[in-house]
C-alpha cells in the first residue's frame, strides 16, 4: 500500500494581488515570498505529514547551487511501506532536473521539467497519489536564483489531479509577479487575514507585539527576511493548525550574490 504525505493542505497559492482566491477549510506547509530582480525572501515552516506521523525536521528548501534554489508544498514526498522505501521526494527531482538542465537554463525551463517528472511519477498510480489532492491540487514547485546578467529570475508550476481523461495529472505555469518585498509577500499560501494584520505597523495588539522585537538595526533583504520569518511564526503559533509546525527557514537571494539563508534549522543543508 502506498501511503502519500502531503506536506500542506495543497490548497492553491493565494497571490495578494487579486489573482486566486484560497478556500482555507485548513491548512498545512506555510510559506511567504516576495520577488523582485534585485532580491527575494522565502520563509517557510518544517513539518512533514506521512500518514499518521509527524517531522518537524524537514527542510522545504533545497538548495540547488550557489546561486538557485527550490521549494515546494503539497503531495511532495510518498514512501512504499510493502517495499520499505521512498517513491519519491519532490526536492530530489528538482535537484535531477537542475543537474540534467544545467544551471544556464530560465528557471521557466527549470519549472517545467520538475513538473513534467511529478506528473510521470503521479500518473504510475493515479489512484493511491489522487488521493492527496484536496479541491484537485497536488502540488507547487518554484525554482528561484539569478540569470545570466546576476537578476533575480523565478518561475513556479501547479499540479493538478483531473478525475477524467487518459491523463490524470498536469501541470500549469504560477503567475510570475515581481513587486518590492519590502511592501509585504506577493505570496501568500493562505491565512490571509492574519498577514493583514501586520500591515502598517500593525492593526492588532498581538501583531503591534510581534513588529515590536523585531531588530530595528536590521536593513534590506535582512529586514524583510526577519518580517516574513515572524509572520509565518505568527500563523504557525495562532491558527492552531497541526500541519504547520517546526521551525522557520528563511533564505535570501539577492541580485548578482546568490542565495544565503537568513534562518537556517540545523537540519537544512549549508
């Protein structure tokens, strides 16, 4: 029997710009991003869900050379318990499709096969891996680094289940929305309400109290990594939802630098 974990509720991305709207029946894997061409932020929780057990130690970013990066969400890892051993794992196929591709190629590219391979590997058992996708949502993977000319370059892929039709599986490009981060994420996988309330200067006293510890002395990136950190803490510690939980990483990259992590758990790779 194959048991799926899904590292999120697979609900679709609500991007805060009046794009999609998100039916938060529940949650799981929280994140928060923010794009521009001259630097991004990803902050994202560390639970892991397979089956009925529970890891706060998964690291949801992987690093896939000095200068780019990928994360995922949703039905991104599956174990075979008759055979004792893993199906898949999303971030071990996005490290093949980069390695296959080379480190040249637009991260559209880059996308694009990581999504043609998820779909190869749901359709093998359609039944057992259809059974992860909530409102016909499997997964969201993103490719973030720089280009060629050092910018900030990202594109992401939705994979959906469609019951009927001799394909079951497939994939479909994610807006990609450059905005300035320190503005707020673009990117917001639910709990919209929650990051409203941080908006200028906060609009409730738990949240005025959170912006209140954050260092003052921190400038740029570095201060927009410290918010997003804090407000998917602030989701993780107030909604109560068992999905989201572990701590926060948290990676920047910035224009003709390359990636660093801003908040790195032990159990995320240097």
């Amino acid at each position: 029997m194959l048991k799926s974990s899904f590292i999120t509720s697979n609900f679709k991305l609500l991007l805060t710009a009046a794009t999609f709207l998100c039916p938060c029946a529940a949650h799981a894997t929280y994140f928060l991003a923010g794009f521009s061409p001259e630097y991004a932020v990803v902050a994202i929780d560390s639970r892991m869900l397979l089956g009925q057990k529970v890891s706060d130690r998964y690291c949801k970013i992987r690093p896939l050379s000095k200068n780019a990066f990928f994360f995922a969400r949703g039905s991104t890892s599956a174990f075979d318990e008759e055979k004792n051993k893993d199906v898949f794992d999303a971030r071990d196929v996005a490290q093949t499709v980069f390695d296959k591709l080379g480190s040249d190629t637009p991260a559209a590219a880059l996308a694009r096969g990581w999504a043609d391979q998820m779909q190869s590997i749901y359709e093998k058992r359609p039944i057992e891996f259809s059974k992860s996708a909530v409102d016909g949502l499997m997964t969201d993977g993103f490719f973030v680094g720089t280009d060629a000319k050092g910018a900030v370059t990202f594109s992401g892929q939705s994979i959906r289940y469609l019951r009927r039709g001799k394909n079951h599986f497939f994939g479909t490009p994610e807006p990609v929305v450059f905005s300035d981060p320190s503005a707020g994420p673009k990117y917001i996988s639910g709990y919209n309400d929650i990051i409203k309330e941080f908006r200028d200067g906060g609009k409730t006293r738990r949240a005025k109290s959170v912006l209140s510890r954050l260092d003052p002395a921190l400038r740029g990136p570095d201060a927009v990594a410290a918010r997003y950190s804090a407000f998917v803490r602030a989701v993780r510690d107030w909604t109560g939802d068992t999905g989201i939980g572990g701590e926060i990483a948290t990676i920047i990259v910035e224009k003709g630098k390359g990636w660093r992590w801003f908040s790195r758990p032990n159990f995320c790779p240097e």
